[in-house]
C-alpha cells in the first residue's frame, strides 16, 4: 500500500498547488527491487553489505513462496503445458519470445485413437490430449513418434497438422 498512499500524496500536493510528479509504478517486486538498488551505492563495503542483505531477502522469500523465479525453459515448459487451454493471461511467459513461438506448438505423438464419430485423438508425448473439431481424412494414420504442429487459428481457435498432412481444426482436452 506505500505506493497508493504516495499517489495519493502525489495528488494531494498537486491540488494544493505543489509542483510533485507523479510516482513511477513499481516494475518489480520489493525485494527484487532491492536488489537492484544496491547497484546504486557508492561505498564498497556498504555496496557488498546491502548485496548481502539483498541476497538473504530474496532467499527468504524464494523458500517462502512469496518470490518465484522463472528461466526461459521454465516459461517455455509452463507456456507448452498451459497451450490450448482458455486461462487468465499469462503473458509473463511469453516475455522476450517471439510471437510465432506463443502461438504454435511442435510436438511428438505417444499414441493415436479415433473416437466413436471417427475424429482422431492425439496423445502428445507431454500427456497434453488433442482432439479433431472438425473430421478431416488424412491419408496416413497419426502413429506414436510422428510430428504434429498445434497453430492457434482466429477467435480461439486451434489447427493441428499430423505429420505434414493438411491441418483441421482441433480442441484440447487435457
């Protein structure tokens, strides 16, 4: 709550006629924040205190739960698992990827079924379960090994491509 009661502040002091800009919004959390702003002490020994005080906070708050830190493969693996899925946004996992990565998905087939209205029904190899929307024939079976390639269409839908045959469209089902 510092930073709502700094804007209000902020806007307070304007009313009354003083000169405050306003206040830049947080761009990290307080203990990473902290961190960073270790970065900005000039003494050498306090500069190495303040990194040391800094470290054992985001320590604490990592085996708390209350800071979780993610690498590209994690966001990549969670963005994979989550794909197909209607979730709230979770476009931190997309941060610094290119939009064509976020909005495909190449995986390997570990097994293959027709359901009772002969649609085809795809185990991906990560246990994701797909399954044709819309019956399209393919010339060749979907067999465990072969490639497909889930591309998200308009208005959320989805096209899943088996080995290279033509795409129709697909829904997640688990």
């Amino acid at each position: 709550m510092p930073q709502k009661s700094a804007m209000i502040l902020a806007a307070a002091l304007a009313l009354a006629g003083g000169a405050v800009a306003a206040p830049k919004p947080v761009a990290s959390s307080a203990v990473v924040q902290g961190l960073l702003d270790c970065r900005n002490v000039a003494d050498n020994t306090t500069r190495l205190a303040c990194y040391d005080k800094a470290a054992a906070a985001m320590e604490s708050a990592t085996a708390s739960g209350d800071l979780v830190t993610l690498d590209r493969e994690q966001r990549r693996a969670a963005r994979r698992q989550a794909f197909g899925f209607t979730l709230p946004t979770l476009s931190f996992l997309d941060r610094g990827e290119k939009g064509e990565e976020a909005d495909k998905l190449t995986a390997t087939i570990a097994s293959a079924s027709q359901d009772a209205l002969g649609d085809w029904v795809v185990r991906l190899d990560d246990g994701a379960v797909w399954a044709q929307t819309e019956p399209e024939p393919l010339a060749r079976r979907p067999r465990p090994g072969a490639t497909v390639v889930i591309s998200k269409g308009m208005l959320g839908s989805f096209f899943m491509t088996i080995d290279g045959q033509p795409a129709g469209k697909a829904k997640r089902q688990s």
